[in-house]
C-alpha cells in the first residue's frame, strides 16, 4: 500500500516539475526575445543600424514562434530603409505579410515595400520602371487593405507617381513636336489623354493635340479635339490659348460655354 502511495506521489511531483520546467522553458523565450527586440528599437533610435539589424535577426531567427518575431521582421526592414537601401528593405518587408500573414503589421508592411519602389523613382528624364513597380505596388496595398488608414496616403503618393508618368509622356510629345514628327507626338499627347486623364499636365497635352492636328491640317478632327477640351477641362488654365484656336478654326468660343 506503502509502495503504491509512493510511486502515485512521485508520478504527480515529476508531472507537476515538467509542467513548471515547461513554464520555465516559455517565460525565458518571451523574456529573451522580448529583452533582444528592445535592445534592438533601442539601437535603431540611435541610428546604430547594424547593430540594430543584429539583434532583430537574432529574434526572427532564435524566437521564431514569440510574439516580438513578426516585430523582429518589420524593424529589421526599417534598418535597412532608413538607410536607402530600398531593394533589400522591401524584400524584408515582404517577408513580413509572407512569414506572418495575420501580423497587424502586414498592411503596413505592404504599404513600406511600394514606398521603396518610389523612392527609387527617377527624374522625369530617366526610365520609370521603379515609378511603375510603385503604382502596381500601391495598387496592391489597396486591394489587399482598402479599410486601412494609410490607403489616402497611398492614393496621393498613386498621384503624384501618375504626374510624372504623364510628364514623361508630355516632354517626350514635345520632344516630337520639336523635331517635326507630329504623328508621333500626337500618340504620346493620346496616352496623357487616355491614361493619365486627371494629371496636371492633361489640359496642356489637349491643347498641344489641337494644335498639332492643325498644323496637319486635320481641322474636323483639331474641332472634335477642341470641344473635348472644353468638356474635360472647363476650369483650366489654356482656356484663353483654346479660345484663339477655336478663332483660327473660324469656331465661336462661346458655343463650348455649356459644355460642361
């Protein structure tokens, strides 16, 4: 009876020692990866990036299943963005919605990688690929988020990179102009017209179409161009320069009054 008593007292203390090794074994992983993660917002305050980027990946990759890991992911991103390294940033920033799907920094990090493709976008003179790859990656922030407060900061960032997509076309069309291929140039003015519709320089691309389609003497087709210029654009800044068009087309300006 001894000996029974004995072997189901010490079944219940071995139980009850795993179960607080067990416990143990936990607090000391939250407790590290806890003291590691703000040793490394510690060092990422003082723009110690290395030193930062250290102890984040000693999180990802020592505490992967804590709760700082996901955290451990995003700042380690910020480490390298917030030293222009923008390619490798939103590599990382991807591994955050990849390796943490339900993270509360997923949006966020989705919205960070379409930030590095627009700070990789070049002057207007250069090639837009980067300027591109942000628009899709803005648009994709938007699809997967559409209820996230960053969606206003990702459409006015969507309007700018759209300005100088359009300006793009719109110095290239002038480009044309100048050398004499008005062919070409209206192809260009065509694309502002039709894609970037609402940019700043639309107005400025319509008028130049007009103006083109005159010099090859296509004056039904410079008409027809005029009256969408009025339609699309009734507050725009050319409205005088259209109203001498319309004169030279032998056209009344007031009849494009009501367009609108």
């Amino acid at each position: 009876m001894r000996i029974k008593w004995f072997i189901m007292a010490f079944g219940v203390l071995a139980a009850a020692f795993v179960l607080a090794s067990c416990t143990s074994t936990e607090e000391l992983i939250v407790q590290g990866a806890g003291e590691t993660f703000h040793e490394g917002l510690d060092l990422l305050s003082t723009k110690d990036f290395e030193k930062a980027r250290s102890e984040f990946d000693i999180v990802v990759k020592q505490y992967p299943a804590s709760v700082y890991a996901d955290s451990a992911q995003f700042y380690l991103a910020v480490t390298y963005y917030d030293e222009d390294e923008y390619l490798t940033a939103a590599f990382e920033f991807s591994n955050v919605y990849r390796n943490y799907p339900s993270s509360k920094l997923a949006p966020e990090a989705r919205f960070r990688i379409a930030e590095c493709y627009a700070k990789q976008s070049p002057r207007v003179q250069l090639d837009q690929e980067s300027t591109n790859k942000a628009l899709d990656a803005f648009q994709s922030f938007i699809d997967y988020y559409p209820n996230s407060e960053l969606v206003p900061k990702a459409e006015k960032e969507m309007t700018e990179l759209r300005n100088k997509l359009a300006m793009k076309n719109f110095e290239i069309a002038r480009l044309y102009t100048t050398l004499g291929y008005y062919k070409a140039a209206i192809v260009y003015y065509d694309v502002i017209l039709e894609q970037y519709h609402d940019s700043d320089v639309a107005d400025k691309a319509a008028i130049g179409k007009v103006k083109l389609l005159i010099k090859r003497h296509r004056d039904a087709e410079a008409r027809t161009a005029l009256e969408k210029f009025y339609a699309s654009f009734p507050n725009s800044a050319m409205k005088s320069e259209a109203d001498q068009l319309a004169r030279a087309l032998n056209i009344d300006p007031n009849k494009f009054e009501n367009l609108n």
